[in-house]
C-alpha cells in the first residue's frame, strides 16, 4: 500500500515541476526554488526515474544467501553470558507475545533493531570530533547497518499492519531501549555489541521459523513488496519467502559484524584498529 | 562509476580470503577470519586501491562554487528572531577566543558543526521507526551533512593541531552543544533548523575571512591535504585556498538546507511532506 503513496508522491513531484510537491502547494514551491534545494535525479539502471527517497542504486545489492547461519559465539567471559542471558531471557516473553505470528513480530522487532546502529554510530561520529581522529570507517559501518534494518522494517510494513495496542509498544520498547543501549554503549561497547551479536542469532533463529510457516503453507507466501525487490535486486516475481530469505542472509551478517566488534574490544583495541567492514553484506 | 565500485564490491565478496589488515596483528587476524568481515574492497578510477575509510568514491563530488554566498533569511517571526540572535550572540565570544587564527577556528568549529545533522537524523529514524513511516529521504540527509561536516573537520585536522586547551574546550564544548541541540530539535525543530540555518551564513563570513588573510599572505597557501583532493575531486596541486573555497560552498548549501526544512516546518508540515534534498551540494 505504500507503494501506492510512494507511486503519488513521485507523480505530485512531476507535476510540480520537480519542486516542492506534496501538501504545501504554493508557497512551499516559491521557498525550494528561493533556497534552490532540489533532490539530485537520480535514474535507474535502464533510465528510468529512481522512484525512492530512502535508498539510492548504490546502494543495492545482491545479498550473499550463502552465508553460515549457524556460527555462534560460545560465551566464554562473564560480559559475554551476561550478554546471552540478557538476551536469551528477552526470548520468553517475546514468543510468548507473538507465538506464531512471523509477520507482525518480524515488523515489530525491526522497529528495535534498527536503533543499536544508530547509536553506536552516533557515539563514535561524537567521539572522533572530540578526539579530532579518524573511526577507521566504523561510524559508517553502523550507520549502514541501522540504515539496512531500517530497510527491513520498510519491507515488512508493505505485508503486516500494526494495530495501536502494537504502536503504543513499539513507543514504550524503543524509549526504554533507546536509553538502556546508549548507557551499555558509553559503559561497555564491548558488552553492547556482544547483546547485537545475540539479538542477530535470535532473529535469524526467529527468520527460520518464518520460513518454515510459510513452505508449510500457514503463512501465505504473497508477492515481495517493489520496494524489496529494488532494494535486494530480487527478480520481479519474488515473493516473500525471497525477501525473508535476504533478511535472514542480512541479520547473519550483522552478526559476525558485532561480535566482530566485541572481539575487537575484548582485546583491549578500539574499533578503529581494526578495519571496518564497510559495503559487507 | 559507480558500476565500477560496485563490480569491485561483488568481486570482493568472492575473495574472501584477503582477510585482516590494520595494526591488530595476528589475533585480529584470526578473528576476522572466524566472522568472515573484511572490508570491501574498493577500486579508484584508474584500478588503484582505495585509500579511505571514512567515504567511498561513490560520496566525492565536485563542488558546485557558483552557488550564491549572499543569500539570507530575513527573520520575521519571532522564533525566527530567537534563532538569529542566539547565533550573533555566539559570535563576538568566539571571535575573541580565535582573533585572526583562522585555520584554528576552522577546525574547532568544525567539530561542533558536523553535531546537529547527527541529532536530527537521529531523531527523525527513531521517530521513522516509532510511526513505521518513510522520512521522505530527510534522514540520508541531515546523516549527509553531518558527515560532510566531519569531513571538513577530517581535513582540517591535517593543516591544524589542536592544544591540549581547545581539545578540553571542544569536549565541554560538545557536551553542552549536543544537549542542547537535542533538546531543541524534540521541542521545535523549526527553530533548530533555523539556528543551523544562521550559524552557516555565519561559517561562509569566516570562510570568506579565512580567505582574505589567504589573500593578503597572512596566512601560508599550503598545498591541499590529500583527503581533500580526493573528497571534492580537486587537482593534485590544489591548495589550502581551494580547500577553503570548497567547504564554503559547502556550509552554502547547508544554509539553504537548514532554512528550507525550518520553512517546511514553519507552513505546518512535517520534513517528509517535501522532497529531501538528497545529493544537494
Ligand atoms: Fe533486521
Ligand atoms: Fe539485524
Ligand atoms: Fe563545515
Ligand atoms: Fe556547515
């Protein structure tokens, strides 16, 4: 359905001569062209208009479904099974709530998932202005990765609706999360990225029984929204068993990313010491 | 050319096997090798490796230096006024503190400046993910500006070296400036958008400053640091005054982005409600 409004919103900015657009009429046309500000066009492969605002064609890929889902992270240190319980506990009440509905916890949890990247990546943009330093590439890396999952909550929202009961929640989870990450990541990154490392093995355990519901028929397997087909390079007649199986390959990516991260830590470096995973999915 | 980083990147996926790098050494190495991330590998024009981490070549633009530096927004309403005088307040302080030290001023400033594009385009995807809505592209930009900002700094960095005073300055500096900016941005983020607005037709006056004493030999035309050359694509023997001449047109269109979404906000719209000026520099 929002492919219905991106597909207005596309239309109302052709008609306003590629200016303002969208509710403002008048007015807000004389203001883009006295600041002079318009979106750089930006076309497709085969000349056609781009038609998205939330991602651009370099930005694309071909996710590489060939990744291992099944590597983990034994918890050796006490941080380390801190992180696992931590996380393993958060599993309960989770299933509990959305038992087999794949589709709306999928959306859901995309919601939370998109917030550790942003800010780690905020913390550490902060921290190379106050140190006049280079991040080795890794506020790029986490910002890419908040931008991805982001992505995926995009995708989901197209095949499930949240009903208020669920907005009212996503609400109170993100305040409460937003908050308790922030003050992992300023008092232990280490910690932090390892809670990420245990989040992803969830969720591709989570995407697994996505997969499973919908080949045995219980979950419909509808055609993959256009905004996943463009985003993933997925053929035209994909369907949402593709997309869940791009998410999958994604999470499994941000995976070995944060344990990566926490590696990094344990032995006592800064991320910048090691290279960052830039463009790695 | 962005065809050719993204070959590079496919490419890169299946040679997994060049692993490491950077000063972790051996241990690192293993690691990397245990959670398969390396970094993309990414090719220059001409096939060389590619040198940065902290932007790609798809990021680099020229400068567009006929943009014009005299534009203004006249205040009218009075939060409008509020905004204008907060930021010619900040002047004469800072003035005093760097008198005619201009490259200083420069990369102190810089630290501050690359703050509020990070808070806002982390305020607007938190509030993406909370309304599961699209932001219309607004976060891409306001993430582009800060990390155009820590590029300015990022280059700075390279003809100044702070004192262990400006370094203690820029961190209360920051810590204070943040909050700030943050707590203005929930309340009313058409006034900070408008002081950022302000402050940027403050920088292009101190850019055009920093110039004159260019002119004048008052301060030494050094060559141009390579991180600049390859950012804005300029010539291998540019100089600081190129430099110079590309930031300020930088922080122009920083202006005219700044000022456009407080005007969005100033009609009763939300930022999404127009098109986000993606790749607008
Ligand atoms: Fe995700
Ligand atoms: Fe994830
Ligand atoms: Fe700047
Ligand atoms: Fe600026």
């Amino acid at each position: 359905f929002s492919t219905v409004t991106l597909d207005a919103k596309t239309e109302k900015k052709a008609e306003t001569g590629s200016v303002g657009g969208a509710a403002g009429g008048g007015r807000d046309k004389e203001i883009v062209s006295y600041w002079g500000v318009s979106p750089a066009k930006v076309t497709k492969e085969d000349g056609g208009e781009w038609r998205w605002s939330c991602f651009r064609p370099w930005e694309t890929y071909k996710s590489n479904l060939s990744i291992d889902l099944k590597k983990h992270h034994a918890p050796v240190t006490f941080l380390d099974k801190v992180a696992y319980w931590t996380v393993k506990s958060l599993r309960y009440p989770t299933d509990l709530f959305f038992q087999r509905r794949y589709g709306c916890r999928a959306m859901m949890l995309e919601t939370v998932a998109a917030v550790p990247g942003m800010v780690g990546g905020m913390l550490l943009h902060c921290k190379s202005l106050r140190q006049f330093e280079h991040s080795g590439g890794w506020i790029k890396v986490l910002l890419e990765e908040a931008e991805n999952e982001r992505m995926h909550l995009m995708t989901f929202m197209e095949v499930a609706k949240p009903r208020w009961y669920e907005r009212a929640l996503v609400f109170t989870v993100q305040g409460v999360f937003f908050n308790a990450y922030f003050m992992a990541y300023v008092i232990s990154p280490k910690l932090a990225h390892r809670v990420v490392g245990y989040l992803e093995e969830e969720a591709i355990h989570s995407y697994t029984e996505f997969l499973k519901e919908l080949d045995k028929g219980n979950i419909e397997n509808v055609p993959a929204p256009a905004i996943a087909i463009d985003y993933w390079q997925l053929p035209q007649d994909a369907t949402l068993r593709d997309v869940v199986m791009v998410v999958r390959a994604d999470e499994a990516h941000h995976r070995d990313v944060n344990h990566f991260a926490s590696d990094i830590h344990y032995q006592g470096h800064e991320l910048k010491k090691a290279p960052a995973p830039l463009g790695y999915h």
